[in-house]
C-alpha cells in the first residue's frame, strides 16, 4: 500500500538515449541501404542489356541483391517494432547485426571484384564489334560497394551498441 503512493523514479537522462540510439542506427542502416539499391540497379541490370546473349551468370547480383534487400526488410520490421513497442531480444538483435555486418563485407568484396572486372575491358560480341563498359555505371558499382562498406561497420557499431547499453 505505502509503495503505490510513492511517486515515480525519474528516468536518467543518459538512459533515455541509450534506448534511442539503436534505433537511429536501425534508421541510418535502412538509409543507406535504400541508397545502396539506388546505387546498383542499373550497373547490373545494364550488363542484362549489352550482352547478346545476356549474362546467363547472375548469382553475383543475386547475392547483392538478397543481402541488401534482405537486411532493409529485417531493419524495416525492426524499427516498426520500435514503434509498436515490441522489444526485440538482445541475442537476436546481436546475431542480425553481426551477420548483417559479414554478409555486407562480403556483398562490398562482390562489388568491388565485379568492378574490377568491367572496368578498362571491353565486351566483344560478334565480328570486332567492341563495347566498353560505361564509366558511370563502374562509378555507380564502386559507390555502391563503399557504401556497403560503411554499412557494415554502421553493423558492426550497432553489435557494439547493443552488447554495451541494452
């Protein structure tokens, strides 16, 4: 009975933003991986439309495609959690922020050997008839795999926000 007269404990500054601060992180990952996205849309759709007959090899795409796309609808139901209230687990959040970071390493590393791969060569598709492949798309590749990059250490910095204040 004494107790429930008892008025209630200010909440601590500095605690109020530490239950904040994954969700920017969450914010800040799905930002730049719809950005991402924007990014590498049209250099792999492009080799699609140059070669005759088309890249029948497309697991490159596949992975980057399943990686990124795959980490925006997870962060997405994340933050609608958020939102909802809904609290998520400490492990879970923990073993989605590392694989997170790994696969975007690995998606980056996929970019970067695909870029390396278009740029200064040509593709040659009957009787000497030479297409280079075009500059802003390699540009467009590269971007997007530095910004995988900076995904996965937003990641990784999110595995340390997590173990460290929740």
């Amino acid at each position: 009975m004494a107790e429930e007269s008892l008025p209630p404990t200010p909440v601590i500054k500095e605690r109020q933003q530490s239950h904040a601060l994954p969700l920017v992180i969450k914010i800040a990952e799905v930002l730049l991986e719809v950005l991402i996205i924007g990014l590498i849309v049209d250099p792999f759709n492009s080799q699609l439309k140059i070669l005759n007959p088309a890249e029948k090899k497309l697991d490159d795409a596949g992975f980057v495609y399943t990686t990124v796309c795959g980490y925006l609808i997870i962060n997405v139901i994340f933050i609608i959690g958020y939102f909802l209230g809904d609290r998520i687990p400490k492990r879970t959040s923990l073993i989605f922020s590392s694989v997170g970071a790994c696969l975007h390493i690995a998606a980056a590393s996929v970019m970067i050997r695909r870029w390396k791969r278009m740029t200064n060569s040509y593709i040659d598709y009957g009787m000497n008839n030479a297409v280079h492949s075009s500059k802003q798309y390699n540009d467009m590749l590269i971007s997007a795999s530095v910004f995988t990059f900076v995904n996965a250490v937003v990641f990784g910095v999110d595995v340390f926000i997590t173990m460290r204040f929740t």
